[in-house]
C-alpha cells in the first residue's frame, strides 16, 4: 500500500511476540500498535507453508483488548514452521493527507516459529484435517478474486488446499454448490499443482474440467479426480500437489478447447459448502525449500510464465473495464 506524502511518525510499539508457551498449546500472536493515530482494524494472519509463494494465509481473526491486539495461530504438524503476520491499518484525517494521499495505510509486523522453537515451547498440534473446505460465510475472503463484478471475465482463486487442513483425501471427490441466475453457463474448474516447487523435482502443471450447468438456481456439483486433464489431455491420478484451485467462466479457460463456447450468460455465480467427500483422510510428505535447493529464480521458465500469465490477465482487466464503458 502507499504510504502517504505526509509525514507521519507511527511505530509498533512493542515487543510483538508470538507466545509459544501457553496452558492450551496454541500459539498467540500479539501485537501493541501505536495508538497515537486512529486505527482502522488489525489484522492478523498464521501460516505452515515453507515456501511463501505457495503459502495460504489464514485469518487469526484478532480481537483487542486495552490497545493490544491478539489472534490464537493453532499448529497443525509440530514438525513443520509456523509464521505469523500483522496488518495495522492506521486512519489519516483530512488535515494530515496531501493530494493523492490515501485515507489510510498500513504497516506489517512478521514472526515465525521454527519446529524446535515449537517443540522447546510445549506447543500442542491441536488442528486436524477437515472436510470442509470454505463455506463462503464470510464471502470470497479466503480468495483472490479478478474482475469479480464483471459478468463475463470474473476469476476467484484460492491456495487453501495447499495447507495441510484442506489437503485431499485419497480417493475423496471435490464437492461445491453453484448458484446461477442463467441456465446453459458453463464453469470451469482448474487446479494448479507444484506450482514454485522445482525444487521437488514435480513439473508444474495445470488441470481442467468443464462443467455444464443445464439449469438456473443453486446446483450440486461433485468432481471426481480423473476428471481434470491437463493440456495434452493426460488425466490427474493423484490430489496430490494441489497448489491452486480456481473457478472462472469455460470460455475464459487456458487449457480447454473454448472456441465454442458462449460467454458467461447472467450474474457472476455464488459459491457455496465447498467441500471434500468420501475417501480417507491421508498424510502426504511436503516438498522442502531450503537455501541449497531453491530453484525458480526470476531467470526461470515459471517466473516468465508467471509474468506472461500476469500480463494476460492485466489485458483482460483493462478489456472488460473498456467493455463496461461501452455498455
């Protein structure tokens, strides 16, 4: 975010600590912001991921009490690390901004824990695996979302089923309620695997499925694995990998054959009770990212890929805003 032309003098007031030692066994993150401007929210975020390019941020969801803020950041695997981060937002009022300052900015604080902080901290691996994957309550908060108020271009994507909580179950299917305001729509649902992860010797990849959707309203979808093919038509075997799940309008999928297919007919559709179903709970190894095996720099074929992907995605952007003018 910018930060203002104005000069302001905030700091965190510390120490910001992530307590490890706690009677419950749950990590807390807290954080003792500067009061001396308004603040907006606090927000707090945890994470198990080692590679920060695939890592899924939850929400700590803080609460404050008396100028502190504090949010719980339970454990899944005591032998994986955990990082934390907070988000001050601070308020600025109309006599502190300049032209084209912003109403307000904000300022980060980040601490991790390693495996033996965790075990040295008696901290307990209180989350286990579930089933249900996001059951949109809080809207698309867990999502990254593009041109989300755009009919025919919109995109939501999410890393969740690359933390540990939400990893597949072998043999389960992925299951999701869809609500569309117009019959004969047809979404695609793609998974990127190994994304950033050269490391571990798997290809990146990118699998498909296209599902029809005959009738309006709110509908049941159930997706079994062998229906996602990736461009050269090989089926997905495994869950195994999944660094990406998105949803986006067929006819706007890189890797189906959508040169017949219509644009999105009606309202950007509502999600609902994604989910996993059937299968057994698994543990699968996790890809290591250390300093003597990190690959994937900016000279890389997946970097420039990125950029390509970025670039596409920045034009469809700009096209579907001059779309919106013409309309």
């Amino acid at each position: 975010m910018k930060l203002p032309a104005t000069q302001v003098a905030v700091q965190l007031v510390g120490p910001d600590e992530l307590i490890l030692n706690r009677e419950n066994g749950i990590p807390l993150f807290r954080v003792r912001p500067d009061t001396s401007l308004p603040i907006e929210r606090v927000d707090v975020y945890y994470g198990y991921e080692r590679d920060p390019r695939n890592r899924f941020w939850a929400d700590g969801q803080a609460t404050a009490r008396d100028g502190i803020w504090e949010a719980e950041c339970p454990v899944f695997d005591l032998d994986e690390p955990l990082f934390a981060f907070a988000n001050v937002y601070y308020r600025l009022s109309e006599g502190q901004r300049r032209e084209g300052d912003p109403e307000a900015f904000a300022i980060s604080v980040f601490c991790a824990a390693s495996p033996d902080a965790l075990h040295a901290g008696n901290v307990k691996a209180t989350e286990q695996p579930r089933r249900l994957i996001d059951d949109f309550s809080r809207g698309l908060h867990d999502w990254y979302t593009l041109n989300i108020n755009n009919r025919h271009h919109w995109l939501i994507s999410t890393r969740k089923l690359a933390d540990p909580r939400w990893e597949a179950p072998h043999g389960a299917k992925l299951s999701f309620d869809i609500e569309t305001t117009e019959a004969g729509n047809t979404l695609a649902v793609e998974l990127k695997t190994d994304s950033w992860r050269g490391y571990s010797g798997r290809k990146p990849d990118t699998w498909t499925t296209l599902v029809s959707l005959d009738r309006n309203g709110r509908q049941r979808v159930e997706l079994a694995v062998n229906e996602f093919t990736n461009s050269s038509g090989k089926a997905l075997e495994d869950w195994y990998g999944i660094t990406e799940l998105i949803f986006q309008p067929g006819a706007k999928s890189l890797h189906a054959s959508s040169n017949d297919l219509a644009p999105w007919d009606g309202e950007v559709p509502r999600f609902f009770d994604l989910r996993w179903i059937g299968g057994e709970p698994v543990r699968r190894p996790k890809p290591f990212l250390s300093s003597r095996n990190a690959a994937g720099g900016l000279d890389s074929d997946e970097f420039r890929q990125a950029i390509k992907d970025s670039i596409r995605r920045e034009k469809i952007a700009d096209d579907a805003g001059d779309q919106d003018l013409d309309e």
